[in-house]
C-alpha cells in the first residue's frame, strides 16, 4: 500500500482495502516469520484443546493489537518480512565511516601528547618560538632560484632537526593542490571543488577524491593542507561559497567533512580546518562582527567543525572576524570553551594570514601565528610573561605532528624545488577527477529530452560566453572551472564544454554548431538551422569579494530568453553558488555543476548523451527570487538575527529548486516505512522503506530523511536532514530495502539551558527524494524507541494469565 505524499501513516487510516488476507499476515518471533495460516491449522488440529486454543488466540490477538498501534520490528505484513526481502538487496547495517582502514596508522592522541611532553621538556626557548609561529621565506636576489622565493610554501615552519621535528610546508587547496610556484601550473589535477563534491552526496567518492588530493600534496612535498573550508552557507551571494563542503546543512556537511578528514589524514597530511567561525561572508570580512546565540552556533554551523575534530583534524584554522565583540583568534569563548572544551580538540589552533590582533591571544587559545610572528614574536611573549602558554601551545603542534608521524617521515626541507617542480597529475587521477564532476551534476529539470536521442537529433548548436572558455592563471579573478582567490589551482588543460560536447557528439554522428557571443539575433540565425540549442551559463566569484547579484554573468539570460522560443534548449549552468532561474519554465532541460575542474566539458557530455545517470543533489537551495536569501550585510555589526532558519529550513523563502532537489533518468517508489527496534536496530531508532525503480532506465535513487519535532518548546525549523543513503543501480521494477539508523544526537536538538543535545518528545521522520518532496511521514513516539520487545512481552503476560485460566479450570 502506497501513501501519497506528505501524508502520515496511521493505523486507523487503514481502510478495507488495506486490509490483507488472514493467509498473508505473518508475525516476526526472534527474527522468524510465524504465519498465519500455519497457525489456523494448528487450531484447527487442536480443537479439543481449548485451553491452548485460549493461550494462543489471546497472544495473537494482543500481538496484532501492539503490532497495529505501535508497529515495531518484531511484526511486518508482506513485502516486508524477512522472507520477502529476500527479493531485493538489504542495506547492510551502518557502520561508522572510521571503520574504514586508512592508509597510514595514526598515532592515538594520548600516545601522540605524552610523546609531546617529553619533546617539550627539551626544547629550547628559540625551539618552542619556532613551533608556534611561520616565517616567511626573503627573496634571494643573487640566487635564481631563490629570486621568486621558489620551493616554498605558502606557509612554512622551521625544522627542529635537533629533535627530529619536520617542518611544517603548507599549501592551500579546495580543489587540489595551489599552484603557486613560477611554471608550476598544470602540474597538478584541478579537480572539482568543494561545493560540486557536496554535491554528489557521496562521502565514499569524498574520501576517494581527498585522497588522491592527499597524494598529490605530499608528491609535492607539503605535509599541511590548508582546508578543507566546512562553514555551513548563510548568506545566498557569499564569494567562497564553492570552497564550502557543507553546503546550506550540518549534518550534510559533517558526513562528507569526516569522510574528507580521514582520507588527507590517512594520507600523511595533516588538515587545517577553517574558517572558525562565523565567516559566511566576504564582505567586510576583516572587519566584521558576527552575533550568534549559542542555539544557532551549536545547532548550525559547528556540526561540521565537530565532525572534523571527531575524525582526528590535526588542525583548526581562526577566522578574521569578529565573534560576539571578540576577534574570532582571540576568542576564549570560542577556542577555549567551545573548541578545545566543549569539543574536545586535541590539536592545535592556527590564524588566518595576519588575522592575530595580540600577543595575548596565546592565552585565549591560538597556539601558532601565520604567516609569521609578528604579534608571536619572541620579544612580545618574553615581555608579557607567556612562557607557560607558550610551551602549552608547542605542545599541541607537537601533538599534530607526532599523532601524523610526520617525524617519521623522509621529507624535503624548504626550499623544495624538486618537488615543486615534479608533475604529479596522473592518468588515474583525470579518470576520477572527470567521474568526480559527473556525480556532481544536478539535473534540476528534464521535459524528456535527455538524455539526448541521436536517432532524432542530428545538430545541436552550443552558445554562451562560457562553452569554450579557458582557465584563467589570475587567481583573483578566477574561472568557472575553479572560482577566484587564494586556493585556485591553474590548469592550462582543461576540457572546455564545447571540446567535451564536440568530442562525444562526432561519436555519435551529430554535428556540433557554436556561436561565442551574446548578440541575440545572431544565436536565434543559428538556432533556426539546429534540432537543439544548448547554452553554457556561467557564475565566476572569488575570496575577498561577495556577488552582486545572483544572475548568470555577461547576459546569459537574455540570451537564453532570445533562442528558448525557437527551439528545445537545454541550459548547462556552472556555478559558484545559488543562481536565479527565471527561464526555468520555458526551457526543456537545466543542469547545474559547481565549478568542476579540468573535467568539466567530459562531465557534461556523459550527462547529455546518458553515458552516466545524473546523481547529484543540490546541497542548497536554489531561490526563485533574491528575497528569498539572506543578503551579505554592509554594516559593521552582523545579527545572525534569523537564527537557524536559512535555506530550506526558512518557512518563507521560495525555492525554484530546494535542497536536496535532483532528477535521474528514471522514477522511483517509496513504500511505506517501517521501525525497527529490539535486535533488528543498534541504534536509537531505525526506520527502513523499500524503494522501486519504476521508470523505464536502470539508476539509483538518493534517499534522504528529514526529522520534524512538532513538540518542541522553542521555535524550530520544521525539517531537518539526519540521514541520506543512495540505493545501488536498480534495473527496471527492481526494489531495495534502505534503512535510517539514527543515533541519540540525530533525534535532539541543542538545549541552551542544559547547554547539551536534549530529545523531544514526539517526533516525525519524513522520507522522500529532496527536502521538497517528501514521500512518507512516519511518526515515532519515545516509547517506540526504547522499545525492545513491549508487544511479545505484554502477549507472554497475557499467554501466563491465560494458562493459568485453563489451569484453574
């Protein structure tokens, strides 16, 4: 029995319809199917024995009763018994994402500290200046290679040699490793960034691509990775938006954060995680003062941080804001009480580029000043009796490099000119970074034209400023294949759209037309004479800069106004973020990809020519107007004012696409869930649907589960993600069982008066393909949850108070 969507699913909703034959109804006794009809021959066999007829009757009767008002695991009807699942693939049961071997063994914390200490009570007062402050490399005039500061990083330490303590190289990255050397580019993979990876919802292609990232930077000699960025979007314009990884969600964030934390780590590098915190906006960056509420801070935007710490970060980078009226760097409450407290934090905390305002920020929790001490000199920490702090904060560096071996390993010494020079792009890694960037496309619609018919479309002509564009070696200003600013990786090599469209159409046998400009009455010349237009739209922003507005860039919607009433048109959109869509309903097709690397032009032919299923996910909200954002403020103070409600979580704004939201070639079913509880679940509450393909291609679907806590006392977002799980490919009429097993932190929500996680009580899950469409609501009460075997135990009541009856008479 299907239930329409948005509806709840009660007992008393069923109708006769619903109702199944005696014959088909089975109860669940330790994992086995008692069914009915076995049982009524038992009766019938055992007739003259009504004692035992009573006994049986009467446990039946109660076990239906609690298996119709409070449904747990013990009991299913078919189609979901354990004999019928048998027909269709089962979820194995979850399994934390540490589970997962990495390819180096890390050292325990504890291991790694006390190893600290001992090295600590050795250092020298110059050795422990040197742990907790860069230094920047000066231009040797005389020397060629030293001329342009060649070999090293953009931020360095000194190595301890003495002791065997590495320096620290560090490089920035969001998509790959920065090309910042002189004749450095194209040595390296641009792969897609951040935000295109979110997209994908996968955190197993997460960890593959980190990884490989991972091995890049240290064939290039660095061991620090400046990033990943996991702040949670705020504001719809912001100019970093596509180096975040959380997207506009926590949890979503804190999945795929985890999964990148442990494969760098695993790697030999360390991570810095950044920025922390409140840094959603680049305008007035340096400046600004953020107010947030402990609620917001804790419910929002530090899970992902969370999930960094808990995957073992080795480092957490402090933003150039203000928090609350204090320097984010400076901030006790910050780092102290909430990151090194509240968290548990065991590494250490590093500045932005000169985002240290004093010397006394030692004491308020930063262990180490870049890009070099200026505020950490040894003159200003010996004058203002820090040695203590000082050699606490050593110690945490100390911890992150033991805790990563990286005393162990056989690295360069700055300058590293070799390495820098060395190209570590691979065969194997173009394959994945162009697998990367299909499973981040999100087709937002499809009127049926693709995947597209070669049989019946012989020419498509490809438009727009952005079909065969190069990557751009000005970081400032940035591409739409990498974005701007200081993590843009250059890459002479990219694979334009109109190249990768070109290549796949020539196989195929339809020819390819391209128009570069934007003069409308030219492109619709072109359009009448093709069976197809396809116009490549762009979005391009950078660090230090938010977007004006949230329109594609040089006119691209007036061109895709001027051609879309001529002839099917398909828009491919890459984008650094959300973007409007007021077009969206006269053209045939929409895809948006993030920008996505050196592959991108690859990716949109396998979309467009049904070589891959589209599988990705917006991991935001695409507004359908400007209003329906937050706007990057002007002023000095910035209110977090609207709290937790921003994106999908915000009642008023209207979606054209919502989180979540992305099409396949194919449609899927949602049947009714149902809760597991006892033996069958580990976790708190866990919730199984089965899910059928029934569309006419194979494909797999995203399952996501949003929770709603009606009862709870404060104002709350009336969705909230707490699980996602994609089915594996499914062929025609093919079904799979998902499950949803959620752990006491995914049915809470902050508590300021306890200042932890509380549970309501009463709470919905909701089931479905985005956060706009949902399928299935069931309802779980406390009480289910800690249920274990509540009906069978009150039938075993019953059955003794039965036998003892017949006993009697």
């Amino acid at each position: 029995m299907g239930v329409p969507p948005g509806r709840q699913w009660k007992p008393e909703a069923l109708t006769t319809q619903d109702a199944l034959p005696v014959e088909e109804v089975s109860l669940m006794w330790q994992g086995r199917p008692v069914h009915a009809s076995s049982l009524m021959s038992w009766i019938k066999q055992n007739n003259t024995r009504p004692c035992l007829v009573i006994i049986l009757v009467s446990s039946l009767a109660l076990a239906a009763l609690c298996h119709f008002v409070l449904p747990p695991a013990q009991f299913s009807t078919t189609g979901h018994t354990a004999d019928s699942f048998s027909n269709f693939s089962v979820d194995p049961p979850l399994v934390e994402a540490d589970d997962v071997a990495a390819p180096r063994k890390l050292l325990s914390w504890d291991k790694a500290r006390a190893k600290a200490l001992k090295t600590a009570s050795m250092l020298t007062q110059e050795e422990t200046y040197a742990l907790i402050h860069g230094f920047v490399a000066q231009p040797n005039e005389s020397d060629p290679e030293q001329k342009e500061q060649s070999g090293y990083y953009v931020g360095n330490t000194k190595p301890l040699k003495r002791l065997g303590i590495p320096a620290l190289k560090m490089q920035d990255s969001h998509g790959g490793f920065r090309t910042s050397d002189p004749g450095e580019a194209g040595t390296t993979t641009q792969w897609p960034c951040a935000l295109a990876l979110a997209s994908s919802w996968d955190e197993a292609l997460v960890m593959e691509v980190a990884a490989a990232i991972g091995r890049e930077f240290r064939g290039k000699g660095a061991n620090v990775m400046l990033g990943p960025a996991v702040n949670v979007h705020r504001v719809g314009r912001g100019g970093r938006n596509f180096e975040f990884l959380s997207g506009e969600d926590p949890f979503l964030g804190a999945r795929l954060t985890r999964s990148f934390i442990l494969a760098v780590q695993g790697e030999g590098i360390m991570t810095v995680v950044k920025q922390f915190a409140f840094n959603e906006q680049e305008t007035n960056r340096k400046f600004i003062d953020t107010g947030v509420s402990d609620q917001t801070a804790w419910q929002l935007y530090y899970p992902p941080f969370e999930a960094a710490i808990e995957a073992g970060a080795a480092a957490v980078m402090c933003s150039f804001n203000q928090v609350n009226g204090t320097h984010a760097c400076n901030s006790q409450n910050l780092l102290i009480r909430d990151l090194k407290g509240k968290m548990g934090f065991n590494g250490f905390v590093m500045s932005d580029w000169k985002a240290t305002h004093s010397t006394g920020a030692i004491t308020s929790g930063l262990d180490m000043e870049m890009p070099s001490g200026h505020w950490f000199s040894s003159d200003r920490l010996l004058s203002g009796n820090y040695q203590i702090a000082m050699v606490n904060a050593a110690i945490r560096v100390l911890s992150s490099v033991f805790r990563l071996r990286l005393d162990k390993d056989v690295s360069c010494e700055p300058p590293c000119i070799k390495e820098r020079r060395s190209n570590v792009r691979t065969a194997a890694h173009l394959q994945l970074a162009r697998k990367a960037a299909t499973a981040g496309i999100v087709l937002l619609r499809n009127d049926g034209i693709l995947p597209l018919d070669s049989n019946s479309i012989r020419s498509l002509a490809i438009m727009g400023s952005a079909a065969n564009t190069n990557d751009s070696s000005d970081a400032g200003s940035g591409s739409a294949y990498a974005g701007g600013g200081s993590s843009h990786v250059v890459s002479p090599n990219v694979v334009t759209p109109l190249a990768g469209i070109r290549e796949r159409a020539g196989t195929a046998g339809v020819k390819v037309r391209h128009y570069p400009g934007n003069h409308i009455y030219t492109a619709q010349q072109m359009a009448a004479q093709v069976d197809v237009v396809v116009v490549v739209g762009a979005t391009v922003t950078a660090e230090g800069w938010d977007r004006r507005n949230l329109s594609l860039d040089d006119e691209t919607n007036a061109l895709i106004d001027g051609v879309c009433y001529m002839k099917p048109t398909i828009v491919l959109l890459e984008t650094s973020g959300a973007v409007l869509t007021p077009w969206r309903d006269r053209v045939s097709a929409i895809a948006n990809l993030f920008h996505a690397g050196e592959q991108t032009g690859n990716a949109w032919a396998s979309l467009l020519f049904g070589d891959a299923e589209p599988k990705g996910r917006l991991p935001i909200t695409f507004p359908a107007s400007e209003v329906d954002t937050v706007i990057p403020s002007m002023e000095v103070g910035v209110r977090y004012s609207e709290g937790t409600f921003t994106s999908y979580r915000q009642p008023t704004f209207k979606a054209a696409y919502a989180f979540g939201h992305g099409l396949s070639y194919t449609h899927f079913s949602f049947d009714r869930p149902q809760l597991l509880v006892g033996t069958n679940c580990s976790a708190a509450v866990c919730v199984r649907i089965v899910i059928a393909n029934v569309g006419n291609r194979p494909g797999t679907e995203m399952v996501q589960a949003y929770l709603h806590f009606p009862r709870q006392r404060l104002p709350s977002a009336s969705l909230l993600l707490r699980g996602f799980r994609r089915t594996r490919m499914l062929q025609l009429g093919e079904r799979q069982a998902v499950t949803f097993a959620f752990n006491e932190r995914d049915l809470s929500l902050y508590s300021v008066d306890s200042g932890g996680w509380e549970r309501p009580v009463g709470i919905e899950v909701h089931l479905g393909a985005s956060s706009a469409d949902i399928r299935q609501v069931m309802v779980i009460s406390h009480s289910q949850a800690v249920r274990r075997s509540g009906p069978f135990c009150m039938a075993c009541y019953v059955t003794l108070v039965a036998a003892l009856l017949c006993l009697h008479s």
